[in-house]
C-alpha cells in the first residue's frame, strides 16, 4: 500500500464516525464516502504508473554515461539487425526513410501513446498495467528502430540534396 492508500484508510475509519447516527447511518456515510474516493484513488494510480512508465521509458534518451551505454548498445543491436534483415531483402521504403529522418518525432509519439494507454484503461490492474505497457513500449521502440536502420541513415536526405 502506498502512503495515499493509508491516509485514505484513515479517514475512511474517522469520516464516518464523524456524522451524528441519527442525520446519517454510519453505513451510508461509508458508501457516500467510497463513492467520493473511488475515482481519485484510480486516478492516481493511473497517474503514478503513468509517470513511472515514462520515466523508465525516457531514461535512456538523457545525457548520463548508463543513458549513453544503453542507447549504443540498442544502436549496435537494431544496426546489426537491421544488416540482417536487408540482407535476406526486406526493405523499408519511404517508411523507413521517414522513421530514420525524424527519430525524436517517432520516439516522442511512441512513449506518448504509450503513456496514453493507460489513462483510457477502464480499471487497470496496477501490476499487469505495467508490465504490459514497459514490454509494449521497448517493443515498439525496438521495432521503430530496426525500421529505420534498415533505410540507412538518413537515406531520404541524401537523396534529395543530390537533386537538382
């Protein structure tokens, strides 16, 4: 239980008790009261999965030495991934020159789906919220980079500079 979750219970136990037995049942100040905090407590688990889904999602796109690390090392990996693929002839085209020209913007767009998913989850289970959406989101991340390795990079520039 997180800290909200105790104060919650707290006042569930105080609020209650608070009204007098003969304005309001002591049951009825309950189902008034959960009815009240139902939708905010959702909400903020939402929330604070939300906001660590993107954090952990972000991470690897700041400026620290592990960022770096782990960002070469998915770079080697989709690079050689995606000389694999080319070999056995999968192309990418126009989607892939796209994806390779534009990467803040599909990234960006990715982890902002990403994070939007759960906010339109009717009643998500915290735990399967987030284990679904981190493997989700690096799936896709890792799928939008080998697409944009296969074109090379920047291939789309190149040939329009080369244009008279």
């Amino acid at each position: 239980m997180n800290p909200a979750d105790v104060a919650l219970v707290v006042v569930r136990r105080v609020c209650p008790d608070s009204f007098p037995p003969t304005a309001l049942p002591t049951d009825a100040a309950a189902a008034i009261y959960g009815t009240f905090v139902r939708f905010p407590r959702a909400g903020t688990r939402t929330l604070l999965v939300v906001t660590v889904i993107t954090a952990v999602v972000a991470y690897p796109y700041g400026p620290g030495h592990p960022a770096r690390a782990v960002r070469t090392t998915v770079e080697r990996g989709t690079t050689t991934t995606a000389r694999a693929l080319d070999r056995v002839g999968v192309r990418t085209g126009a989607t892939g020159r796209r994806l390779s020209g534009h990467p803040k913007w599909t990234t960006t767009g990715v982890i902002a789906a990403g994070a939007l998913a759960p906010v339109l989850w009717n009643h998500p289970p915290v735990g399967a919220m987030a284990l679904v959406l981190c493997i989700d989101l690096a799936a896709v991340l890792l799928l939008v980079a080998v697409l944009a390795a296969i074109s090379g990079p920047a291939a789309g520039h190149e040939d329009r500079a080369a244009a008279p």
